[in-house]
C-alpha cells in the first residue's frame, strides 16, 4: 500500500504532555505514523490510552508538546485563524456523542449551508443549495423535505448520525476522523453507519480514521491497525497480522477480552 498511495498524515515523535511537575500527565508518547490516502485506518485501545487525545491532535484542536505533524508531506502550520479554515476544509470529525456535536440553537438547514459555504458555494442559487442538501440527506437515508426548520435535538440518535454523515457528503475533506462513530446506536444502524463511511471512502477517495475500542470493528473496516497502549503505540501492521497474528501482550488481552457466543466468558480480568 505505501509504494502506491501517497501519504496524507504523518507524525514524527508526537508527544502531549498535560500538567507539570507531580501533576504531569503524558498523555501521548512519542508516537510516529504514516497515513496513507485511501487507507481505512483504526487507533485501537481502552480508555485512557490516549487515543483521543492524538485525535484532538491530528484534528488541530489541540497542539502536540513535542514532536511534528505533517499533511500532505508538507510540516503542518496552523500558525493563523485562516490557515486553520484551510486545513479543516482537508480534515473533518464524527464524534462519539451525536448530541453535542450540533449547536442547539442552529436549525438543519443551517447546519448544512455552512457546509456548502465552506466548500466556496455560498454564491450558489437557493434552488442548487436544497438540491444539494436533499443529495447529502438521501445519500444517508434522510429526507431533507422532512427535516427543513427542525432542529438536530429533534431527531433520535442514529437519525443525527446520518446527519453527520450527510455533512461530510457535502464537505467532502481528505481525511475524516471517526472517534467512536457508532458507539451509541443499535447493531443494525452501526453496520449501516460504516457501509455509508465506505462508500464516501470509495466515492470521494477520502481517508477515514477510526478512533475505538472495538477491536472487531477495527478487523472489520481496517487496512491497517495501530494498538494503543498508556499513550504508546505498541503494535501495528495490517489488520490481519495485528489481530489474527498478534504479537504484543496488550494487544492478546484485548482480543481475548472479546466476548464469544459460543466460549464460557472469562471475567477475571474484569
């Protein structure tokens, strides 16, 4: 994969630390990576292992205490409001809570404008706008006639979802950041959830990089696998050698911590 992709994210020596003296927390520790485009990639480890963390990192929300960044194979520079606007039209988010990723104050068609200003279409006729928005809702199963002048809080959880998913239909970015994407909804959404995340993979060649605990979700989606440990990456490879052929201790118990229909269960290292 890395001799005919070119890469889009890549870190070098990536460490946050939080807090000083006895307080001090790293959060991150020396981390190195390299995200390819194209490749569905999965951060995989429990909470507190610092995944988010690099997240918030990688999104630019927050900056790393050493080490650099670089997208696109260029060093990355947020050193101004406007070229912050500029790198979050290539890199976008879905968040684990749905209900506190829209302003409650913004009705749907708000959020989706900006969307389509975002990406330069502000100069767009009206009627090209409602044709793009009923686009991005149908794409995720929404009908956009259905959801004019409502509010997000007004829909269920996996309905909001979609809606993130419609906006990044319309933002179309490079990479997309999913930090627990499907943590919240049932098991026949979440599957429908990451066939429609696929499909914008496919369609627009973006990069999606899931952030999870679930480790069979990360065998499910995954070219490549990156494990997490007390903010280390302690194994990575292709899903099939991390989680069929792991070698890591860390990585062997989150496997086997994976409840199986037909196993007794082990709790004693619950």
């Amino acid at each position: 994969m890395a001799g005919d992709r070119k890469l889009c994210l890549s870190g070098k020596g990536v460490t946050k630390v939080f807090g000083l003296g006895r307080n001090k927390t790293v959060a991150v520790d020396n981390v190195d990576f390299n995200f390819y485009e194209g490749e569905v990639i999965s951060i995989v480890g429990e909470s507190g292992s610092g995944k988010t963390t690099l997240a918030k990192m990688l999104l630019g929300l927050i900056n790393p205490t050493e080490g650099e960044i670089y997208f696109q194979g260029e060093r990355r520079d947020l050193g101004s409001h406007r070229k912050k606007k500029e790198y979050w039209k290539s890199i976008q988010a879905i968040f684990q809570d749905p209900f506190s990723s829209f302003n409650i104050f913004n009705k749907i068609d708000t959020v989706l404008l900006d969307c389509i200003r975002m990406r330069g279409g502000g100069g767009l006729p009206h009627e090209q706008k409602v044709a793009l928005m009923t686009e991005a809702c149908s794409f995720v199963n929404l009908k956009f006639a259905e959801l004019t002048n409502k509010y997000p809080f007004e829909l269920s959880g996996g309905q909001q979802q979609r809606l993130m998913i419609a906006r990044i239909f319309l933002l179309k970015p490079k990479i997309l950041l999913a930090d627990e994407p499907t943590s919240m909804i049932d098991a026949c959404s979440r599957a429908t959830i990451l066939d429609m995340l696929m499909q914008l993979r496919d369609e627009i060649g973006m990069t999606p990089i899931f952030i999870t605990h679930d480790i069979g979700l990360a065998y499910y989606v995954s070219d490549t696998v990156y494990i997490m440990e007390k903010g280390k990456f302690v194994e990575s490879g292709s899903a099939d050698e991390v989680i069929l052929r792991p070698k890591g201790t860390y990585t062997k118990r989150l496997i086997n911590d994976v409840p199986k229909i037909y196993e007794e269960w082990d709790l004693s290292t619950v």
